[in-house]
C-alpha cells in the first residue's frame, strides 16, 4: 500500500493518471475519493490530470495521533508533508464538498508555493454559529443513533430533493455516501472539530493563490453567505453563482457543469 509517514501519522494515498500530465491533488469533505471511488471525483480532472488522492488521518487507511489537536492547519500540514514526500509543487488544488476546500486554503496560506490554483465548493472561512450547530448536530446523531441515521441526515441536507428521491437506494446503506465513517465516531469528531474551530478571515487577505468559488443558492450549510466570504476576503478570487446548486453537485448535468467549469478555470492557468 502507498503510505508515507507525516506529521506523526502513517498517511495512505493514491495517484491517478499519467505522470506527464499536469499536477493536481483533490480532497472532498469527510471522505476520501480514494480506494475505488474515483468515479465520485470530477471526470474533466481524473481524464486529464495526474490527480493524488488520500485517505484524512483518522479514515480509510491513515492513522491518527489523537494527542494532536485536530484543526485545520493540521490536516493542510499533513497535505504539505505528501507533497513534499512526492516532490510535488505547483499544483493545481481541488477541494469538494467541505473541508478539502478548506485545506486547500490553509495550503495556499501556508505554502503557496505548492499551490498553483485552487477551486472551492462547498466551503468556508469562518465557521459561524448555525455552521458549528449543524455540523455538531450531525455528529451527536452518529453518537446516539447511530451511522446509518447520521448519512440519511447527511444526504438529505447535501443532494437535490429529486435526484435523493430518484437515487435513495443508492445513496444510503454501506455502499452509500460517507462510508468513511462508518464505525469511525472518534474520526467524525475530529473532523468536525477541525471545521467548527476553522476562522481563516485575516488568513485569507494575504492568499495570492488564483482561486474561483462556487456559491451554490441551494446549499443549507455552506451556502452562499458563507462561500460569498472568501471570495470577499482573497484577492485573486473569483466567485460563480449557481442558484440551482445543492452541497454536492450530482446528476449528470450538474457534474457537467463543474467538469465545464474546471476545464475553463485549469487551462486559463
């Protein structure tokens, strides 16, 4: 198995496509696009770039060091440690559907150099009041009624009302979403922890990094106040609505839309 220790932890990851393609890394939010699941990434990347993946410490096949703190900054480090392993700098940054995105800003803040671009969905700089309520609240309904009500919760919050309905079946149980963290309640609460501690505001001033942001109009937790901020607070960032868009972008058309969107933002830089 590919694994590299960082940052006191043993770190599992994969690299996808060919080795003279440009580089990129991609992150989703509490889960991995490893181990299989590719296919869940967005296809314009994975085609047509060399795309690393990696298990979060504490998921999959990563270890966690549980007297380290969990907030943001760490998991980037661990991030800047892989790349630095690899020998990979200038990367075009790709975070999905939560704290990847936020990773990639600790990334770009801490390292540009290991940044070329960065695309955010899905995100935040500041994890205000309702966020830190949500987020917990998904947590305690891990806690006391179990993984499987937790990803009904999860689901019905992140996809469109039609696809959920036309895709139930395949969306819930053990092949469903967030399978990550099935049995892995400890693993949960540090995720969460790194996303309800995460304030990145006077950070993201002095990000040059080139940047776009999706404001997705149907997100109920990261919504547009939220993503609009970042785009507020860092210099090279441009924003796009979508008010059609949910948490995760699914669907065919959707997914195309964001291929479309990658493919513009990537080759202009």
């Amino acid at each position: 198995m590919p694994i590299f220790e960082v940052n006191n932890h043993n770190m599992y990851y994969e690299i996808h496509g060919a080795e003279s393609a440009p580089k990129a890394i991609c992150m989703g939010g509490w889960g991995t696009f490893c181990h299989g699941r590719v296919s869940d990434g967005p296809r314009y990347l994975f085609e047509n770039y060399q795309v690393l993946t990696y298990d979060y410490r504490g998921i999959g096949e990563s270890t966690d060091e549980l007297g380290q703190v969990p907030t943001m900054k760490l998991f980037a480090s661990d991030v800047i440690g892989l790349l630095d392993k690899l020998g990979w700098s200038d990367v075009h940054v790709v975070g999905m559907v939560g704290m990847g995105a936020c990773v990639g800003q600790q990334v770009s803040y801490l390292r540009p150099d290991l940044a070329r671009t960065l695309v955010m969905t899905g995100c935040w700089a500041w994890a205000d009041p309702i966020m830190v309520d949500q987020l917990n609240m998904m947590v305690d309904v891990h806690a006391k009624m179990g993984w499987a009500e937790f990803q009904k919760l999860a689901a019905s919050y992140s996809f469109d009302g039609e696809f959920y309905n036309a895709n139930r079946e395949r969306l819930l149980g053990v092949n469903g979403g967030w399978p990550d963290l099935n049995g892995r309640l400890e693993a949960q609460r540090r995720l969460v922890e790194a996303c309800t501690t995460y304030d990145a505001r006077d950070e993201l001033t002095t990000v040059k990094t080139p940047a776009i942001v999706v404001n997705a109009g149907r997100d109920p937790i990261t919504t547009p106040r939220h993503t609009g901020l970042i785009a507020e607070l860092m210099p090279n960032c441009t924003s796009v609505d979508w008010p059609e868009a949910t948490h995760v972008f699914a669907g065919r058309e959707m997914r195309r839309k964001f291929d479309g969107l990658l493919k513009d933002f990537l080759e202009s830089h």
